[in-house]
C-alpha cells in the first residue's frame, strides 16, 4: 500500500492518490504481513524474497490472485499472477 501510495502521489498528488486508495480498499484487501508469513516466505522457492513475502502473505489470506507488473518472477507461485491490466480487464465496464 505504501509504495502504491507513492507512486500515485507522484502522478496524481496526494488528494488524488488518498481518495483512490480509500475507493480501491472499499473493494480490495491488503493483506497483513505477519511473523508467520515471513517464515513462511523464507520456504518458498522464490529468489527475491520480498516477493515471496508477497506471496506468503496472499496465501495466509486467503487471495486469489496476486496482482503484478512483473509476472516472470511469479512463475514459482502457489497462487495465480497477474498483470494489473488483466485484472481490472476481467470485470465487465
């Protein structure tokens, strides 16, 4: 959420980025992060572990998908990647 938040303040400043980030976790969950889920990370088989963080914690809760620009480096995952742009591509206008 923090690095969301910056890059959407960069483009948009930050009233902008506040009001769709408060309309995006009206829908959306940001999964915690936990002791747990980093020890978990450390036993996925992934070589960036901030990546493996990212999925350990969508795994403890519960997502279906984890949302990515870099879909090369969630080969590996559990859990099915996806491009921003698929995701959003799949609810109807």
């Amino acid at each position: 959420m923090a690095t969301a938040a910056c890059l959407l303040e960069k483009a948009a400043g930050a009233t902008q980025a506040r009001g769709f980030l408060r309309e995006l976790l009206g829908w959306a969950m940001v999964a915690p992060a936990s002791n747990a889920a980093a020890n978990a990370a450390l036993e996925l088989p992934f070589a960036d572990l901030e990546d493996a963080m990212q999925v350990s914690a969508a795994i403890a809760s519960h997502c279906q998908y984890v949302i990515t620009r870099n879909l090369k480096d969630f080969v590996a995952s559990p859990i099915p990647a996806m491009t921003p742009e698929t995701f959003l591509a799949s609810f109807p206008d």
